[in-house]
C-alpha cells in the first residue's frame, strides 16, 4: 500500500506564470532523500506515490525563494498540497520576472520588494522614451517601428512583447535622468522586456524569453542552486533543436561546471545550425578550450578550433547573453597572450569587441551597454533626447491595449486614500455577507481584509473595473471557498470523532417555530442564502449576483425563487 | 604569515590559506601616507570585520566537531589588523601586515602545498576591501604606497581563481568576502593593472573537479558586517560548517560543497544579513564531501500560527519523540523559537475559551537545520 502526494500550486498571472518551473524534492522524517529533484511547472503540478510516513516537502523557485511543507502519506491517502505564489511579487505585472529572478532591491525605498516603485511617483515617468534597431549584415543597425509589438503597462511596469525572429534586436532607453543604454534581446520568437523604476532616476529592464525552463535556469545560476540548474539544464537538453536561446543558456551552465560529457556535440550543432548566433560560437570555442586543458585529444588542436570559433562568435556580432559577452572576451585574450606572432584575426575580434565590455552594465542578464549608438559602445553616459528623434516613442505613451474607462465611482487620485475610503465603506458589508456565508466570525474578518489587501495589489488594474464592488465581492467568494474547502479537508483529516458527533444530532430537531427572518434565511441551502444575502441584504441585481456566484442570470433567479418558496414554508 | 600545522603525515590533505585585510596604511585612518584623491577610490577606510572574519573562518575549519574527509593538513593565516581593533583574536597576537607581497609569498607557498598530491583539498579565503572594475579586485593592506600607481598593490580576483584549476588539487574552494561596488577609479579605468596572485594560461591544465567559489555579493553591490564582528557572509559559512549546510546520508550528517553552495542564501538569511542588498554568488562544478559531523547538527524551529492574530491566544506546545516531555510556554504574541534536534516535531496550539479557533490544532513538522519555520494553521 501507498499514499500518494499531489502536489498543486494556485498562482496568479495567466499562463505565463503557470509555465514557472520549479524544482520539488522531498526528504523522509529521517530527513534522507525520498525523491530526487525534479523539475515541476506550476501548472502542471506533480503526482508522487509514497510509502506511508511524514515528508517534507522543498519546493525552490529560480528567485532563491523556497517554500517548504511537511505532510504525512497514509495508506491509500490523497494528499494535496497547495502552495501560494502569489507571495512573491508584489504587483501581478511583474510576478513573472520576480519569480524568476533573484529582487533586485530598490535601495532608496527599503522593503518594496519586486514591487518596485511607482510609476507615478519618480519624474522619470514623463520622459522616458524607447527606440527599436534591428542588426543587419556587416554588423550595421537601423531603426526599426512599434509597429505590431503589444504592451500593457500600469503604475509599476511597462512590458512589451517582441518577436526577434532570427535577428538580432536591440531595445534602447533614455530620459532626461536616465542615461542612455542599449538592451540586446534574444532571437526568439516571443521576447518579454519588463521596464520598471528603481528609485527616482533610474530603471530596471528585465528580459526574458518565452522558455520558462531556460530563464529559471538562469534564476538558478544566479543564486547558486546547483540541484535546481542541473535538472533544468538536463530539461532543456532535451530540446535543443527547437530552441537555440534555450539551448545556448543550457550551454552556458554545463561550461560552468565543467559538464564537458553532457556538452558533447552540443556546442558544435549550436555554432553550425545557428549561424545568426554569436552565442553558440562562443560555447563551442570555450568548450573547445576546456577540452585542450583537459587533454581530451589533441590540445593544439582544441587551442585552433577555440581560436577560429571565438574569431568567427566576433565575426558573428555581439554574443545575446552577458555570460557569452565574458567568456568571448576572455577567451580572445587568452588566445592573444598565447600567439607567438601577430595574429590580425584575433586582434581585429578583440578591437570589436572590448569596447562593448567596457561600456557592459554585468549585473544584466542579456549584454547591455551605454553608448551613442548600438554599433558604438562608449563609457560616457548621455542623458536627454537624442537630437535624431526619429522613431522615438515615449515609455509611458507608447502603443498599449486600450484603457477602459473608469468608473465614475471610483475617484482617480490618491490610491491610498481611495482604497480606504473603499474599505471603509465597503468592510463591513463584507464582513456580514461572508459571515452569513461561512458562519463564522473570525473567519469572515480575515477573509475581508484577504480580499482587500488583493484589491490594494491590483489596484491599478481594478481602478478602471466597471465595478469594483462585485470585482471584490467575487474575490472575497473565491477566498471563502478556498477556506470552506481547506477547513473541511483539515477537519475530515484531524477530527473524525468530532464530525461523528456532529452527525449524531440534527440541529432541526432544536427548530424553533419563532424564526427571525435571518434565521430562517441560515436555514436556506448554501447557494440559496447566498443569493438571498447578496440580493436583499448587499442589494447586488441579478446580473451581478451572476458574476459573482459565476453562473447564469437565470440561475440566480431560480435561486432567489427558490428560496422565496423555502422561507415562505419556514415561516408558515 | 601564521602557518598552523595540523597534520603532516602522509597523503592527501586539505590546505587553507585565510586572509582577513583590515587595516590599510594608506586609506582613511591609516598610519602611512594617505592616498591622495582618495574620493576616486570609494574614500575606503579602515576595517574592522575581515580580521575577525578571517579568525571565525581558521577556528571553524579547526572545529573539534568536523572529521575532515580529506585530513586539515595545514591552515595559513593572514591578517591585518585595523588601528581601532588591533586585538581581534583577544589574546594578544600580533600579525604579520597582509601586504601584496605578503599574500603573495602566502599564496605561492600555499599553492605549492595544494600542489603536491591530486586528492588534496585547496581552501582559500579572502576577505578585505573589494571594488569592481571589468573585474572584481581585492586590495592589499598596503594599496596607495604607490601613489601614482595604487593598483599594484591590490589583485585581480577572477584571474586568480582562473589560474586555480591548473593546481593539481582536485578539490578546489575559493571565497571572496568583498565589496564589488565600482568607483570613480574603475569608471576610467575599469580594467585597472591589478596582477593576479597568479595569471591563468591558455594552455594549463585543468586539474579541478570539484569546485565551490563563492563571491560574497554579486556586482556592483556591497558585503556587509558589523563592526568588530566576523561579516555576515563569514558568518553564514560558518554556520554552514556547524551544520546548517549539512545533508544527511546514509545514516551521518555531510558537510558538502554542494549544500553550502545550494543553502547559502538562506544560511545568510539565518545569520541576519540583507540578501537583498547583498546576494552572495555561488559556483559549483560536482559536489564534493568536505567533512562528517561527528554528531547530528544543531536546529531551530519557530512557529506560530497562522493567522497572526491567533498566536498571543495559544498556548504553544512543541515535543520530540513520545518518551520526551513536551515543552511549553507562556502565551505571547510572538514567534516561538527553539532549539531542536533535526527532524520530527510534535507541535500544538491550544484555545481556551476562544470561539474564533479550534480548540487544540496538532501538527507534525519536519525540522531541518539551520532553521525551520512553520505556522500552524488554527482555522
């Protein structure tokens, strides 16, 4: 006999965030390995017979966060664990980077952590502008539209969506307090860059492919996680052919840890399918050079190949990754100290690129550099509007989906003030609805101020709900039920005798034919007195009352029917 | 230079060579000649942590609770001490300034050691002034005698780590206690002349299998300490070595590079350090058993209950195994702290009179070390 453990993560933030690979490992109560790492989309969740016994259970996100939970497996027991995300970013718009990556804290505004601040408040707001180039042959850029690309923004982040194809793209940003830089995006068919304020003059670009596997990678190289990168590493091995950035990333790791078995042919096919890629170049050389110092076959051969494919990486462009852009330059120096002669390849490959690792921001992820112009890095930082203004597009007033309008009962000033005007007059009503519908107390306390602080978290996105009255009474629902369920689960599993007991009474039988009104209404079935509550009490219509019990128009008044017929018997 | 020698015997060994650089005779405070545009360079001063880091690291290696897979043959201890901590170790010892020539005839000593046999185990660790051009640099106690040219007196850190794998010990472990932060200096000349204690080559062998490097935060950021305390990074390694790093199997308790590697943002969390401010960067190539426990690690657990609210009502009760008596405490609104023995825990929460909660919740947790967090669930 076994239990089995079923593993489920509620998260928010669309399928994006359900895509987030983590790695779960779970340790028996002598604290040895039950089940080696693995890697599990949140999505997805994970499915893992155990013998009986009590377990804890790690899950490690590619940020360095971990959440750990310990369960106890009985004969035939399904046991499902829920683990809340939704913890780890502050606002949903950047709940994806965050999850990803390690925060990156804001030092002039302690505990905003992957919130960021706002939009709103710094100036950089006002004058911040972007611009697109496009690499081209002979290493030339132009300047290419936002035709096509979407964005959605709010107080606390601009994102846009890229498609780079097979070409190198480079995103830059400037403002009048923001010096210029130059942001290289992968090739890849789908390209997130999330812009978001850090302070009061300055912003943090965070890139990242549409291959969770391969950014939670990076998030794990970044923190030291060497169970979580290995078994992503091992993950994206396996699909090398249909994604070269994923692959490349992949790469990158295994040079790190010396894994030259694992990169086998995987450097070469990188250098030779992807000729677009100066990436696969680099790896290819640098595993060329691990090879030579390790004295697989011939050194001076590996020593030759590492030259022609680091020369041919520099040929190829600047590499995407800041990894790539290290190992590149390093390598081309060691080639440089170690030629007996003039070699004018390597010097010309090292007079390409060392400008660029000169002007490298090296906390970036992908190369990102300060300059005039993409083809010419340079030290000086600029600041302003470029005098060639040409397909220049301000950050905060770019193309994006279109604004609904605002509700007019909802003033547009101040957030704070605004959320607590709500929560003042809003609370209360809440509190009863859900005390009617939990029967509890406390537990209707907690969970209004639950929905509330949800409300506070996607303020800038609810301000501009049609009505976010309903928006947080189908919030606060959502909640409740979660609650009923957890609640029911824990007392099933930890009170049995309790709930025998419970059945051995029928509160009926204690029926007092002098009703109130309200106790005849706690007599109704659940979704009954909850129609009944929200209509007659919150004094929701119908079509409200639909959206918040998310079921038809014509359901509810068929409960509201219903329970008028059940309380005109009660009352009989 | 202070040269512990543990065990000379034959085989392999593992080989530490400590530096802690607190006092800088030419920056801020300092006895010499101070380096003039100082600004350009940080306006760095004095510092009292890395000594005191640099002793915290020799005494943890030394510790009578760690059997050494590969024997501790020898720890080298290089400290500079600052003028307002000139006693760091509190007994008196005097210790050689640790100039650039000083660390470097350490480290080629060092170097010579680890050298000498393939299943040897190189330790090092460096702590001290740190500043970030192209690449990370730590600066010697003596960085400004030269004033024209200060860099030097100071090292290129990535290179010498670099030139590492050339030595034949297989098992490798590099830590750099550092600031990273770039400076007016770096800014215009971010590839300052800082020599590597020693240059990597093309054409070395790569003789490392087994690595642990880790930087003590990341780039551009600062590493932090108190003052006349071991840094926090210190600290956290440390805290690694006594068993927060350890992972269990078969049956004993390991410390591995691949734990400390895999554990070090929270050992840096359970010391009390910013990770936001200043994230440590490990490294590692495979896992490498460093040493056993000769006793099962020590462990916290804290818990409370969930909601907050809930825990100044509950009497809070914790119990390890059935033949132990269980623990109780006070009512208080705060998180209950305690020191445990890794792995089951028996905790409660009960409610006396109290309609909103459950009358008594139980619930097992399995307690890891360093430290374990669990809130009871009393809904």
């Amino acid at each position: 006999m076994s239990g089995r453990l079923d593993l489920t993560f509620s998260y928010q933030g669309g399928p994006d965030a359900g895509r987030l690979p983590v790695v779960v490992d779970v340790v028996g109560a002598s604290l040895e390995a039950a089940v080696k790492p693995r890697l599990v989309q949140l999505a997805k969740g994970w499915r893992q017979d155990l013998e009986p016994g009590t377990y804890l259970v790690r899950v490690r996100f590619p940020s360095g966060e971990e959440i750990r939970q310990t369960c106890t497996v009985r004969d035939g027991d399904h046991i499902p664990i829920s683990v809340d995300v939704r913890g780890l970013a502050g606002r949903e718009s950047l709940e994806r980077s965050v999850a990803l990556r390690p925060v990156e804290d804001d030092e002039t505004t302690p505990g905003t952590k992957g919130a960021g601040t706002s939009f709103s408040a710094p100036q950089i707001a006002r004058d911040v502008w972007v611009r697109r180039w496009r690499g081209e042959a002979s290493r030339e850029w132009k300047q290419i539209d936002f035709d096509g690309i979407t964005a959605s923004r709010d107080d606390y982040a601009v994102r846009y969506r890229f498609a780079s194809g097979q070409q190198s793209n480079v995103l830059q940003l400037g403002g009048r307090s923001i010096a210029w830089r130059f942001v290289t995006l992968p090739a890849a068919p789908v390209v997130d860059v999330t812009v978001s304020p850090r302070g009061e003059n300055d912003l943090s670009v965070e890139v990242t492919t549409d291959s969770a596997e391969a950014e939670a990678l990076l998030g794990y190289l970044r923190t030291g996680a060497v169970e979580g990168a290995d078994v992503t590493a091992e993950s994206l091995l396996r699909q090398k052919r249909r994604d070269p950035i994923a692959a490349a990333i992949g790469g990158y790791y295994l040079l790190r840890t010396a894994n030259l078995d694992r990169l086998s042919a995987w450097g070469r096919n990188l250098s030779q399918w992807f000729p677009w890629l100066p990436d696969g170049a680099v790896i290819n050389g640098w595993q060329h050079i691990q090879l030579g110092r390790k004295h697989r076959g011939d050194p001076d051969r590996h020593f030759g190949a590492a030259r022609r494919q680091l020369i041919l990486a520099a040929q190829r462009g600047v590499p995407i990754y800041t990894e790539g852009l290290r190992l590149l330059v390093d390598g081309l120096r060691l080639l440089r100290e170690d030629a007996e002669a003039e070699d004018a390849e390597l010097d010309a490959a090292l007079t390409f690129i060392e400008p660029f690792t000169m002007a490298a921001d090296w906390l970036a992820a992908t190369v990102t550099y300060s300059g005039a112009d993409p083809a010419e890095p340079g030290l000086r930082l600029r600041y302003g509007i470029p005098e060639d203004r040409e397909r220049l597009v301000p950050l905060r007033a770019g193309p994006a989906a279109p604004r609904r309008p605002r509700a007019s009962e909802v003033p547009d000033n101040d957030s704070d003030a605004t959320l607590e005007a709500l929560y003042r007059e809003l609370g209360p009503d809440l509190v009863r609805y859900l005390r009617r519908m939990l029967q509890h107390n406390g537990l209707a306390e907690d969970i209004s101020q639950e929905a509330f602080l949800i409300l506070s978290r996607k303020w800038a996105e609810v301000r501009n709900h049609p009505n976010p009255r309903a928006w947080l009474y189908t919030v606060a629902r959502h909640l409740a039920i979660d609650t009923l369920r957890e609640r029911s689960r824990e007392y099933l599993r930890l009170e049995p005798l309790a709930q025998a007991a419970a059945k051995g009474g029928d509160p009926s039988d204690s029926y007092d034919i002098r009703l109130t009104v309200r106790e005849a209404i706690g007599k109704l079935p659940a979704r009954q007195r909850e129609a009944v509550w929200l209509f007659y009490f919150e004094r929701f219509k119908q079509n409200e009352i639909a959206a918040i019990m998310q079921v038809q128009r014509g359901t509810v008044g068929a409960l509201l029917s219903q329970a008028r017929d059940r309380l005109a018997e009660l009352a009989a | 230079m202070t040269l512990t020698v543990l065990d000379s015997g034959p085989g392999p060994r593992t080989h530490a060579l400590v530096i802690g650089i607190g006092g800088y005779e030419h920056l801020k405070g300092g006895t010499g000649t101070p380096l003039p545009k100082l600004l350009q360079y940080g306006n760095l001063g004095q510092l009292t942590s890395p000594p005191r880091s640099a002793l915290a690291i020799s005494d943890a290696l030394q510790s009578q609770e760690l059997d050494w897979q590969v024997p501790l043959g020898t720890v080298d201890l290089l400290v500079s001490t600052a003028p307002e901590d000139p006693d760091p170790s509190g007994d008196g010892v005097t210790f050689e300034p640790a100039t650039r020539d000083a660390i470097q005839t350490a480290f080629d000593a060092w170097w010579d050691r680890c050298n000498a046999n393939e299943e040897n185990v190189a330790f090092c660790y460096i702590a001290g002034h740190g500043l970030e051009g192209s690449y990370p640099i730590v600066l010697a106690s003596d960085f400004g005698k030269s004033a024209g040219q200060p860099w030097p007196q100071a090292f290129d850190v990535n290179k010498t780590r670099g030139a590492l794998t050339a030595n034949k010990a297989q098992t490798q472990v590099f830590l750099v206690d550092a600031c990273r932060e770039v400076t007016t200096s770096n800014v215009e000349v971010p590839d300052a002349a800082a020599p590597p204690l020693r240059p990597p080559k093309l054409r070395q062998p790569d003789n490392c299998v087994y690595e642990l490097s880790i930087m003590a935060t990341s780039r551009t950021r600062k590493a932090y300490g108190k003052t006349k305390k071991p840094s926090y990074f210190a600290r956290a390694f440390v805290e690694g070595l006594h068993g927060g790093a350890a992972v269990k199997e078969d049956g004993e308790w390991w410390i591995t590079t691949g734990k400390l590697a895999d554990r070090f943002y929270r050992l840096m969390d359970f010391v009390g350090a910013d990770t936001h401010a200043q994230r440590p960067v490990p490294s590692v190539r495979r896992t490498f058993r460093l040493a056993r426990l000769r006793s099962a690690p020590p462990a916290k657990l804290q818990f409370a209950c969930r909601p907050d609210e809930a825990t100044r009502l509950a009497d809070l009760a914790w119990q390890q195994g059935t033949m132990n008596p269980e623990h109780r405490r006070q009512r208080s609104p705060e998180a209950w702290t305690v020191d445990v023995k890794p792995g089951i825990c028996y905790v409660s929460a009960t409610f006396t009179g109290q309609e909103k909660y459950r009358d008594c919740i139980n619930q097992d947790v399995i307690v890891e070390p360093p430290l374990t967090h669990e809130r009871v669930l009393v809904i």
